[in-house]
C-alpha cells in the first residue's frame, strides 16, 4: 500500500527529576547536600532510510512517546540520559507544524537526521544549588517537559522529471518504454493509483530519475480525482514532460488539455509552472495526430516532440534531450534556511515571558511558556522551594504587573491547574 501523507502527534521524553538528600556518613560532619541531577528526555529523531518508499509504518500510529530521563539519587547520582526515539522515513519526506503551519524539516539528503521534537532537560538536584550563602539548599527541580507536536508527514517524491497529463494520454506506456517500471496499463481512466518512478538512460549513459504521476482533470488542485494527492510529487522534479495525446481520440482538444494542466499546475504551486518544460505529443501513429499537431504548434512555443508509446517510437530522443536539459539546471532545495523552522530551547524564543488576565469571577489568570516552565520544574515539597518560586515570579515582574492591574491581597491567582493567593 502506497501512503504518502500521515498526521501523527510526538511527544518528546520529560527530563528526570533532580533528587533532594543529604550526605549522612559516620565521622562526616556536616556532609551537605547530595542529590544528583535528572537525565535528559528522549529527542524524537527522523532519520532517512532509503529502503522505504512509503509512510505505511506510520500510519497507524495515533501517536508517538520518547522515553523520559531517569531521575536523579543520592550520593550525587545522576539520573542517564534517555536515548533517542529514531523514526525511519523514505528519502523526500516533508515534516510540517500543523499547529503553527512551519516547515520543521526537509529530509531530502541521504542518511539525513533532524530532531523534530526535542526532550526536555533534567531537573537539578540540590548539590546544583549549593551557594556560599546557602551550604544545604533543601529543594530540587522537576525535569522539565518535551517538546509536544502535532505533525503533518509528507512524502514528496526525488524525480527529476515529471510525466503530467489527463488519463490516458500514454504516460505509465512511455515509462515502461524508457526505464524498467511495470507499472499498471489498461484502456481506461485511473489505472494509475500510485506515482511510479524510474530509472531512464540516454544513449551516451547519462541516467536520470523520471516519475509518473496519476492523471489530472479539471479541478484537480482543489481535490478532484487524484490530482491534489499527487501533485506534491512534481514539486521536486527539475523538469515538467506535459504527455498529449495528440490524435485526440477520446474527444478532447490537444490545445485545451495543455491549457487545463498548466492551469491546474499553476493553482496548486505557482513555482510549478515556471519550471522548464517539453511537450510529448503522444500517439502520433494515428491519423488525426499530425493534422492536430500543426494547429497545436501554432499556439504554443515550447519543444514539441513527436512519440508513439505504444510503438516506441520518437522516444530515446526526448529521453537524451531530457538529460541534456537536466545538465543545465541546478539542483535547488524545495526549501530554503528561511521557510525551515530553526529548533530553539525554550530560554532562547523570543516570547512574551506571562500573559495575565482577569477572569470575570475576579481570578487572576497567569499563563506563557516561561511562567508554565518555572512552575511545572518546581517541587513544591518545602518552605524553601516555594519561596524561591515566588522570588522568580517576582523577578519576572510579574506581582507589579498584577499590582499595577489592580489585583489586591486576598484575590486569587492561577497558573495552569493550580491556585494561589495573592499577598502583597
């Protein structure tokens, strides 16, 4: 089965919790703090295999775990880092933020590895906060959480060139002529379900990639037929072979199916149809070809070249003329540095710290990534750590903020699911 589009969730692993204890040994006085600080979480990782052509692996995954750091222990013990949640994906795979629309990777290069979602640090244990002023520091941190996505994968296909045209105008024929793809002929609409690519060689041993993509109709863009499942194919190949059928044998215009593809490429990827093209007219050994021909060469300028697939004639000319062209074109990324989400850790993005707003009972409602990280990386376990949770709430600034928007002591404060009373 031929999946090449799945959405899946991925939650990278929690780091491990810093430990609390103390050093309590015969003929040690005052042995002090010493707990040992958690692991890292689990990164999820995709990672390139080019013996897989599809996503099927994934298909059915709802969603996807990395393994949480182990927490830290006592006799300064740290906690070992979680290893890498590894997920295979074919060559040409596009992974996409569904939540913020962002590219988060192109996996075009071989054995090529992105982190997609990175784990979240260990918490420090209590030996980490030993000062001159404070010897025994009675607290520790929580690990911090993994990042969490929700991801639309995407296959498209390494081709650099791409067979497009209506059914039946002879592209899966011409394929099996020029390389050794089999894929499915018969005489009607759709035989082809699954884009096949291959292998094709001109006559002085140059080879390239060539894929035959599913037929498009009118409206294919928008999600008629099978073209808008298809089209990202093409996205990648340097070069756009338009398959006519020129003998018209089905009823249609040659001119108007050329001007129905382009427009079709055009809505689904604008940069689709500025790419270099030839036309294939195909099934010229029928009579009605050539006098359609010499009306089609009268509106359109483009490389025309004249095929029969089904006698294989014509063909290694366009095939060496292909290779010819692709010489001349350079391989461009489908992305560049700036569409590609650069992976930041938390500290770093450049985000408004808290957001607080006033909730119509009265409650003070207090939420952003950093206020939320402070809290969940706090162990509420003594007088100590929630004093020093409140100290770097201060330091966010965040009691003028809620002075200055007329909070008053006694009022009530939330971040996340927990409640707190406000004191001046």
């Amino acid at each position: 089965m031929f999946v090449d589009e799945v959405e899946i969730r991925v939650e990278a692993g929690n780091g491990g919790d810093g430990c609390t204890a103390f050093r309590r040994e015969k003929y040690i006085s005052m042995g002090g703090p010493y707990g040992g600080n958690g692991g890292h979480g689990a990164d999820i990782v995709f990672r390139v295999d080019e013996g897989l052509h599809t996503l099927l692996d994934l298909r059915y995954q709802k969603t996807i775990k990395g393994q949480k750091g182990e927490n830290g222990r006592g006799k300064n013990q740290h906690g070992k880092g979680a290893n890498p949640t590894i997920i295979k994906v074919p060559q040409g795979t596009v992974v996409t933020d569904l939540d913020t629309g962002l590219v988060i990777a192109d996996l075009s290069k071989k054995n090529q590895e992105e982190i997609i979602a990175k784990g979240g640090r260990g918490g420090r244990g209590n030996t980490a906060f030993k000062t001159q002023t404070n010897t025994a520091p009675d607290y520790s941190e929580n690990g911090e959480e993994g990042e969490k996505k929700h991801l639309k994968i995407e296959v498209k296909m390494l081709a650099d060139v791409g067979l497009v045209g209506l059914p039946s105008v002879g592209k899966s024929t011409i394929i099996s002529c020029v390389s050794k793809s089999k894929p499915k002929i018969a005489a009607y609409h759709f035989t082809t379900l699954n884009p096949n690519l291959g292998v094709v060689r001109a006559s002085d041993g140059r080879s390239f990639v060539m894929a035959d993509l599913p037929g498009l109709i009118e409206g294919a863009s928008l999600g008629e037929g099978l073209g808008d499942k298809f089209l990202r194919h093409i996205e990648r190949t340097r070069v756009i072979c338009h398959v006519i059928d020129m003998s018209g044998s089905e009823g249609r215009d040659p001119y108007e199916d050329y001007l129905l593809i382009n427009k079709e490429l055009a809505a689904f990827n604008e940069k689709l149809i500025k790419k270099p093209m030839i036309i294939v007219a195909n099934k010229m050994d029928i009579e009605e070809g050539r006098e359609n021909l010499e009306k089609f060469k009268k509106k359109v300028s483009c490389k025309i070249f004249e095929v029969s697939a089904a006698t294989n004639t014509g063909l290694q000319e366009v095939v060496d003329h292909l290779a010819d062209l692709l010489d001349e074109i350079p391989v461009n990324p489908l992305y560049d540095e700036s569409q590609i989400e650069s992976h930041v850790l938390y500290k770093f993005k450049k985000e408004e710290p808290f957001t607080i707003t006033k909730e119509e009972d009265g409650l003070w409602q207090i939420s952003g990534l950093e206020v939320e990280r402070i809290f969940k990386m706090t162990k509420f376990s003594s007088d100590e750590a929630i004093y020093r949770f409140a100290k770097k709430l201060r330091r966010l600034g965040i009691d003028d903020k809620l002075i200055e928007m007329g909070a008053k002591e006694g009022d009530q404060v939330r971040i996340c699911d927990f409640y707190f009373d406000f004191k001046d």
